[in-house]
C-alpha cells in the first residue's frame, strides 16, 4: 500500500482525491477546524471520492466516537496505532 496524497484540509482532501483517484481514503476525525465526519460524507456524496473506500482513523478510542462513526458513510474506523495495510485489508475485507 503506498500514500499517494496527503491533504489537512476539507477542500485539498477533495481536491486530492478528485485529481489521483485513489482506492482507499483514510481520513483524520480531527481536521483542525473542520471534521473527518463532514469529508467523510463529502466524499461519498456524489462521487467525491472516486468511489474510493473511505476508513475513519483518530488518535481517539473507537468508543468515543460509536454513533459518529456507525452514522457515516466510512468502511470502518482504525485507531492510529493500529495503522497497517492488514488492518485496511481486513476492514475492505480483503483478509480474514
């Protein structure tokens, strides 16, 4: 798995993915001023996102953020230190 972009902002998130169409998107919940949870549905709105698969990932405990995350429109959520390419496969469901 190789990073291809990295955007600290809605607009150069949005202006990423439109220009390398990546298959997976992992977004930070905290984005500064603005939230992982708002780009999250942008990208899934309209094609914003390529079609890409989009994994929410935080610093924070999955338990903190249960109703945000079962509400959007992401594959999944990792925490930060759990970061891996087996851990995004296993949420895309690509490995046991």
């Amino acid at each position: 798995m190789t990073v291809v972009g990295v955007a600290s902002s809605i607009a150069g998130a949005l202006r990423q993915a439109r220009a390398l169409r990546p298959e997976v998107i992992l977004v930070d919940i905290g984005l500064g001023d603005e939230s992982g949870f708002d780009l999250a549905r942008i990208l899934a709105q309209d094609g914003h996102g390529g079609g890409a698969d989009v994994i929410l990932i935080s610093t924070g405990a999955e338990v903190d953020y249960r109703d945000l995350i079962d509400e959007s429109p992401a594959a999944g959520f990792l925490p930060k230190p759990e970061l891996s390419a087996r851990a995004i496969s296993r949420i895309l469901g690509h490995t046991p």
